[in-house]
C-alpha cells in the first residue's frame, strides 16, 4: 500500500508540471490562408488574434466571425495536440498503478 501511496504523489507531481508546462506553452490555428490567426495556450486560452487587414470588409463582417471561429478551433484542437502528447505518459501510467478502473 504504502508503494501505491509513493506512486501517487509522484504521478500528482507529475501531473502538476505537466499542466504548467501545458500553461506556459503556446500553439496557433490559423483559417483563410493565414488571414486569421489564433494563439492559445497548452490550456486553450485564447492568448492573441492577428487578423490580416486585407480580409476586414464592413459590408461581409460575417465571414471574418467564421474565420475567427475557424482559427480559434484550430488553435484548440492543437492545444488538445500538445495536451494528449504530454499528459498521455502520464496517464497511462495510471493502469500501472493497478488501480481497478484506471
């Protein structure tokens, strides 16, 4: 017991500097070639927005929300990315701790 006890806390370590790496890190989605660009954290907080001047039409503000939208969800789903690639050693080790469920 008192093994499983020492292999939890090193996984909460573990866990721990995972999500802050997963804070300080900052990946990016982009949509209309480029023309929107989205920057998030490991976490998926919406850091910045760079959009290209060129696809700014007062008379078409519709598709400048869809491409904002498009390069937030690409920026997310590398976010996502990032977190399955560093978390996943860490919880797959949870099936080594012979926890029933894990």
């Amino acid at each position: 017991m008192q093994k499983i006890m020492q292999q939890a806390a090193q996984m909460q370590q573990q866990v721990a500097a995972a999500q802050q790496q997963l804070a300080e890190a900052e990946v990016s989605g982009s949509s209309g070639g480029g023309l929107v660009t989205a920057v998030v954290s490991g976490a998926g907080e919406l850091r910045s927005l760079k959009i290209d001047p060129k696809v700014v039409d007062a008379e078409d503000v519709e598709t400048l929300e869809d491409l904002v939208v498009a390069a937030v969800h690409a920026a997310n789903g590398e976010a996502q990315k990032l977190t399955e690639k560093i978390m996943g050693p860490i919880t797959g080790a949870l099936g080594g701790l012979g926890l029933p469920g894990m």
